[in-house]
C-alpha cells in the first residue's frame, strides 16, 4: 500500500483520468463493464398532443485489466547493516517511479492514438471544422514562435467547446520544450492566468482557459523522418507512414470523463533469499485503461 500510495503521488495519468472502478479489480484478467448513460432526445412540446417516451437503454463498455509489471530487488544484510538510510525505503520510492514512468508513458500513448478523428488535425472542431491542431504532415511550428503556444491551447479548448465538454475537470497534458516556450509567451502577465504573482516568476503554470496544466516527459514523439510514433519510454510504437523533416511531439488535451483507469499493487511479498544473507521484495501491478467518452480528448502535433 505504501508503494502505491507513491505511484499515484508521482503519476500525471492517475491525475487526468476517473478511477470510479479501481476497487473492483484485485488480479490480471479482469474485467470491469462500464455503463455509459445514453443521450434523451429533446422534443416539440404540442398543447393537447401525444407524449412520446423514450426507453433508455444505457450502451457497456468494457475496461480490460490486461496489463501488468512487477519488480524484485534484493536487500543484502550486510548493505542493510553498512548504509546508513533505509535501503527498503529507498529501493521502494525507486520503484515506485520506475512503475510510474511505465504507466504513463504506456497509458499515454494508447490515449494519444484513441481520440475522436473530429479532435485532430489541421481541420478539427466538430461543428466548424476551422481549427488547426496540426498533423503529422504538417505539425505546427512551436520552437520560435512562443505565441503559436497560446494559440494551440486556446484551440484545443475550441476543439472541446464544440463538442459541449464540460468546463471543470479539463486538464491538458504538454512536454516540457513546451512548457518552456509557454513561459516565454504572454502567459508571463498574471492576469492570463488570474494568478496574483507571474508565473515566470513563481514557476507554476496554474489553469489556462480551464486546464489543468501537467507537465510530461512521457508523451508520445516521433523523430525527425521517421514514420512511427513512439511512447515516451520508447516501449510502444505505431506507423502513420508519413515524414516530416524535424521531430515531431503529441500534446493532449481533455476530461477527466474520457479515460477510465484501473491499477492496484495485488502483490507484494518479502521472503528470504534462499541463496544469500538479505531479503528478497517483489511486487506485482496490474492495470488496465479505456478510452470511454473519445469526444472528449483533442490532440495536437507540434514541433
């Protein structure tokens, strides 16, 4: 329990995601049905007519838990005697991060692939089709340009705006180039982001047009000519079979109602090592996560 306790301190997806399921889990193979509330039509009112009624009938969507990692280490006794900090607190913090930067990146990059088509692109917005998000032929400029920065947030909200996702619980997910080049764009005026001292000066991005604002190096990329792109960690990867000169990379934007995620630590033991004076720790983690409302993710590819 410790060792979760710090994997969802450390983790920007645990943050971005609802993990209303998360109790109903306890090992690999499980699954979890998730009902979605389907859409009631509004209709005409007629003074003396007919009402007609609906039945609602509420579509499922299943969460496989289909994933898991685990790690082992072993604590020598004689280290243990010799070093002065807490070796098994130590190792765990470590793996704890370790277990974080795997999650994110993997969960990452199968939400980066599983928004909606109208979300993306150099045409996005549903209804206006007018909102340049740029795509992996043609990504949009960033490095240089630190109001390009600004525009895309601000397009991304457009992209959600049209598709009536709620206002709180956005959040938006950038790499930290980005966060750089945002730091040097208007958002340096406290008032753009309502704070009472800038940014700039206090290193806290805060809320932009009802972001939440993560920082990430786990988001996906793809490198200069190639036609994959990569999870964060480089695990993962998915032909798009387009070039690009120079390296492009996936910001993400959504609600917290568009991911369902799913992870419990179900093992962790500590036994002797039977080869060798020390104790061997090993934990087991097992998750799963949904794409389950794609209306409510927007992507944009920049460079």
């Amino acid at each position: 329990s410790k060792l979760n306790a710090k994997f969802y301190a450390a983790s920007v997806f645990a943050d971005i995601c609802n993990r209303n399921w998360e109790g109903d889990i306890q090992n690999l193979g499980d699954k979890i049905v998730i009902n979605n509330i389907p859409s009631l039509t509004i209709q005409d009112y007629v003074v003396g007519g007919n009402l007609n009624y609906q039945t609602p009938t509420p579509n499922t969507i299943e969460l496989q838990i289909d994933r898991a990692k685990y790690f082992g280490f072993n604590v020598s006794d004689v280290l243990d005697y010799q070093s002065k900090p807490d070796l098994m607190d130590a190792f765990s913090n470590d793996a704890a991060e370790q277990m974080r930067i795997v999650i994110d990146s993997t969960c990452t990059y199968r939400t980066f692939i599983g928004g909606a088509a109208a979300n993306r692109g150099t045409t996005a917005g549903v209804k206006s089709g007018a909102i340049n998000l740029g795509s992996d032929a043609a990504p949009l400029l960033f490095t240089g340009t630190p109001a390009t920065v600004l525009n895309t947030i601000l397009g991304l909200a457009g992209v959600l705006d049209e598709q009536n996702v709620p206002d709180s619980d956005r959040w938006l997910v950038i790499d930290p180039l980005t966060r750089t080049l945002l730091m040097q764009s208007n958002l340096q005026q406290a008032q753009i982001t309502g704070d009472g001292v800038s940014p700039v000066r206090n290193g806290l991005i805060g809320k932009i047009d009802r972001f939440s604002i993560y920082v990430s190096n786990q988001l996906p990329y793809m490198a200069a000519s190639g036609t994959n792109w990569i999870s964060g960690d480089g695990s993962e990867t998915s032909t798009t079979g387009t070039t690009f000169a120079s390296k492009r990379r996936a910001i993400i934007a959504g609600h917290t109602s568009a991911i369902s995620f799913a992870s419990q630590l179900t093992k962790t033991e500590q036994l002797r090592n039977p080869t060798d004076f020390g104790d061997l720790v090993r934990g087991l983690q097992v998750f799963g996560h949904k794409v389950t409302k794609p209306e409510a993710l927007a992507l944009a590819v920049v460079y």
